[in-house]
C-alpha cells in the first residue's frame, strides 16, 4: 500500500506531502490544477519514463519520496533482496532529479539503479487510463492476466518444466553432432596419428634417458682409445718392470743390512696401487664398451621423438598423453553413434512431453477463457454497455516457457461489428468501462497492489458514472485504489478525497493538495456537479451521492 508521497520542487509543486490511506482515495479538481503532476511525480520515483524537464523553474533539484507498507508475502521482497538491498515492513523510495538532467535513486537508504526502481514498481503500483501502455492496453500481457484468473499455475509450472527439459534435451544432441562432426572432420587425421604414436609408443622420460644415453656413447667412443692404451701399460710395461725389480732387490744379500726393508715395501704397496688402478680402469673401459648400432638406434628414436613431438606441438614427455587423448576422440567416435541415437531418442521424449504439457494448458485456457469473457459481459451490462462483446482470443504462438498460446482481449461494441484490440475499437469512454470490467473480474484475491486509475470515468455520466464508482469501490474493499477523476459520481463512492488546485505566491502559479473533510466533500462535489457556481441544489445533490 501507498502509505505517503512527498514531493519537493517538482514542475509547479513547490512541496506536498501527501498521507493515502487504504480503500478508495479520490483526487478530484478543476482541469490543469496539477492532478496529472501527481502522477508524473510518482512514476519519477518509481522509474517511469515520463517528461524530460521535471525540475521547477528556480530550483537546484526536485525530488520525490515515496513510502510503501509490504506484507511479509509481498513480491517486492524477492526483488530486494535480489539486488541487495534492506527489506522490512517498510518500503521508502527516494530519487532526485537535478537541474542539469542527471537522476539518482536510493531504496530504504541505498542507491539503486533505475531498473531496480522498475522492477520493483511492477509489484506496487498498477496504472490504468485510456492511454496507458503499462496495464490492460498492452497485450504482451494478456496471457498472464487470463493465467491468473484461471488459477493454471499447476499446468504451467508443468509447462515450464517440460520446456526446460526441452531444451536441455536439445542442447544435448545439438552438442553430441557439432562434436560428432568435429571429429568426422579429422578422422582420417586421428587414425593416421594414432597408428603413428602406437607405433613409436614413447614413454614419459625417454626423451630424457636416450639423450644421456647418447651423450654417453659419443664421449665414450672420442676417450676409449686413450683409456685402453694406458690399461696396456699399465698392464703389461708397468707391472713387468715393477715385478723385475722387486725379484732383483729380493735377491741382494744383506738387503736389511743397507736398508733396502723400507724399499722393498714400498714397492710391495706400489704393486697393489697398481692393480688397484688396473681394475679401475679395466671396469671403465668395460663401461664404455657399446655397439656401435647402438648409437645409431638411439640417435634414430630420439631424432624421432623429437620429430613428432614438434609436428603435434608437444613436449616429448607429453607425447603419450597426446596420443591417448586422440585414441579418446576416436573412442567418442566410434560410440557417438550409438549415443547420438540415444539422446535423439530422449529429445523425442522430450517433444512428447512438451507438447502434452502445453496441450493441457492450452486446454484449460480455453476453458477458462470462455468464462472470463461471461464475467466480463456481466461487468459490462451496468456499465451500460450491454450490446458490447468481449472475447479473449487464443491463436497458436511459438512455442516457449508459458505454453503455445497467444492471447488477446479482443471487443466488439455493437452486435455485429467487427471485433478488434481494446485500444484499436472501442471509444474514450468505451474503452475506460471495459478496462474497468476487466479489473473487476481479474483482481483476484491479489492485492498486493495499489491501483491508480487516472481519469477512467471521461466519457460516462448518470447511472454509468455511479456504476464505475461502485466498482472502483468495490475494488479497493481489500486493497488501494487511487482514482483521478472529473465524475461526481464516482468521487463520491471515495472513502478519502483529496482537491487538487492551483495558487498563486509571489506572482508564482504553485499546484497545492488539500485533503477534504465532510463538509468541504459536499462543496467540491457540488462544484463538479454545477461548475464554478455553486448552488444550494448542487450542494443537494451533492449530499445525495455522498448518501447513496
């Protein structure tokens, strides 16, 4: 519920603040008072596109705050939260406009976006008037008007659920073929790849090994050479002429006697260096024994590995991983087939269930469409409009989420003329009473919103005025509803009525809202029923609608 607006230097307002309460609230005054001001001055604050200059001459910025009470189930909370911003029982608007174009809007104390400010205004406010594009008029939304009022949320929650399925059942097949294709593509390619690496079948770290390998044979076959000449000395002129030596000394007599003890042992330890080197060295040379095909087989696979791992623009230790992702592809290959006949099969399920779902939506839409257009006409015969003919009209759409329906409030205002958009056939006046009737019939027990209907009663007087006023009263038993109007009649089914007017301060012309008590009803009313001069039978007749 719209609790209260405020709004500050705003085209000829200067500051209003206004309190609403729930049920009927009229605002009535003498055309160019100001009443559409206060309509553009909400929409400002909820995010409508409205005029471009909004801010009274003089002033830096206008501004506009309006306050919202949101029951706990109320469906702005989802938004709030969604975007991040406070909740609670309370609901304050605020944005301001300044002189030089620029907009800034805040929710409970935070800045939002205009789009939040929309968002949110679609679960407030609903305005209805002979050129709003908002509600009733604009056919996009006659489905979800007949949805509501045929209570089909089961089958169309069934609906959305077998389109999502749907869809995903698609996406699938869609995404097995494009692969499937991608793969056809390269076949020839993959096999050929395969049967390569197979073929070489490298394995991680053997670039590596047979590169030291190689080195290692390359440098043996540059110093085996030089390695095994000296093993020869050393085996053969080294250990002769040691071994001579130490038989000749062994043989001289008195050997101790002169000292030859200490020589003769340290030939002995030279004699076991020696063979100690011979074994160092023999086991060398045996370590760098190779066959020289070796070398020629290990620069030929390392040359190869090398080759193939620059042609698939790998590294060699990724050689074989490479090689088993592409025997996958051709896995994925020879299975995709029976896959792809899989998921086809699935997607035809799918179809089956969609259709079959939409169907029985289809089907309760049509019923029900059929006694909203008898409700309707029941509307529409106070309204003195019982010659019209309203009928929803359902023609099959693309499918989507919501079905395969198109919808549209279709009229006829006289027995046998050609039937068409509300907007399109019916007059002014027309048009106001079969918007009126259709929110009658559709509001529900939805009222969580509040409904503005900006002069809906142009056109209509006498009995049909008073049968306008009387639903519009009806409508706001449960709820708000706020009404603009130039009717008497209507004005006076308003349980809380406010005057719109004009003033003039400084040689200033400012628009100024006053509320009404009793007595001033009686006058206003009387004013709207005699014009500028107010007569003591108008206050009567005044008296008498306030009455009725």
């Amino acid at each position: 519920m719209l609790r209260a607006l405020d709004i500050r230097d705003l085209l000829i307002i200067d500051h209003l603040e206004l309190a609403f309460q729930p049920g009927l609230n009229v605002l009535t005054g003498e055309t160019g008072a100001g009443k559409s001001i206060l309509l553009d001055s909400l929409g400002f604050v909820l995010g409508w596109r409205g005029r471009a200059e909004l801010v009274r001459q003089g002033a830096a910025q206008g501004e506009v705050i309006a306050e919202f009470d949101l029951e706990a189930n109320h469906p702005a909370h989802a938004i709030l939260e969604e975007a991040g911003l406070p909740g609670g029982e309370e609901l304050v608007l605020r944005r301001i406009n300044t002189a030089d174009g620029r907009k800034t809007a805040w929710v409970n104390d935070r800045r939002c976006s205009g789009e939040v400010l929309r968002r949110l205004s679609e679960t407030l406010v609903e305005l209805h008037g002979q050129h709003d594009d908002r509600g009733l008029l604009n056919p996009r939304g006659h489905r979800s008007l007949l949805d509501a009022f045929a209570g089909v949320g089961q089958q169309l929650a069934a609906t959305r659920a077998a389109w999502s399925g749907l869809a995903k059942a698609r996406k699938t097949v869609q995404a097995t073929r494009d692969a499937l294709e991608a793969v056809r593509a390269e076949e020839e390619f993959l096999r050929h790849a395969v049967a390569e690496l197979d073929k070489l079948n490298p394995e991680p770290g053997e670039d590596e090994a047979l590169d030291v390998r190689r080195r290692q044979m390359q440098q043996a076959e540059r110093i085996r050479g030089d390695i095994a000449r000296a093993y020869a000395l050393l085996s053969e002129g080294a250990e002769a002429s040691l071994g001579e030596a130490q038989r000749w000394l062994e043989g001289v007599e008195g050997g101790d006697e002169i000292g030859l003890t200490s020589s003769l042992s340290a030939l002995s330890r030279a004699m076991i260096e020696l063979g100690d080197a011979q074994d160092g060295v023999s086991r060398i040379l045996e370590g760098l024994e190779f066959n020289p095909s070796e070398l020629e087989d290990c620069e030929a696979r390392l040359f190869e590995i090398r080759a193939l791992a620059r042609k698939y623009s790998v590294s060699p230790d990724e050689l074989a991983a490479h090689a088993d992702v592409l025997r996958g592809k051709l896995a994925a290959l020879d299975a995709g087939d029976a896959d792809l006949a899989d998921q086809e099969a699935a997607l035809r399920q799918a179809e089956q269930d969609y259709q079959a779902a939409a169907d029985q939506l289809s089907t309760a839409r049509r019923n029900k469409a059929a006694t909203l257009d008898q409700a309707v006409m029941t509307e529409l015969a106070p309204l003195k409009m019982e010659r019209a003919v309203f009928e929803t009209l359902l023609e099959t759409a693309e499918p989507g989420p919501e079905g395969q329906d198109a919808v549209a409030f279709t009229v006829a205002t006289n027995p046998g003329a050609p039937s068409g958009p509300l907007n399109k056939i019916a007059s002014g006046g027309e048009l106001s009473r079969f918007l009126l009737a259709l929110k009658v019939c559709l509001r529900g027990s939805d009222q969580s919103k509040t409904l503005i209907f900006d002069e809906i009663d142009r056109g209509v007087g006498g009995a049909t005025a008073d049968a306008v006023g009387r639903r519009l009263r009806s409508l706001a038993t449960s709820g708000q509803v706020l009404v603009v109007t130039h009717s008497p009649q209507v004005a006076a089914q308003g349980g809380h009525h406010w005057r719109v007017q004009k003033r003039v301060a400084d040689g200033i012309t400012l628009s100024e809202v006053v509320p009404l008590d009793a007595g001033e009803r009686v006058d206003e009313i009387a004013r709207m029923v005699s014009g500028d001069t107010i007569t003591q039978e108008a206050r009567a007749a005044a008296r008498a609608l306030l009455a009725s």
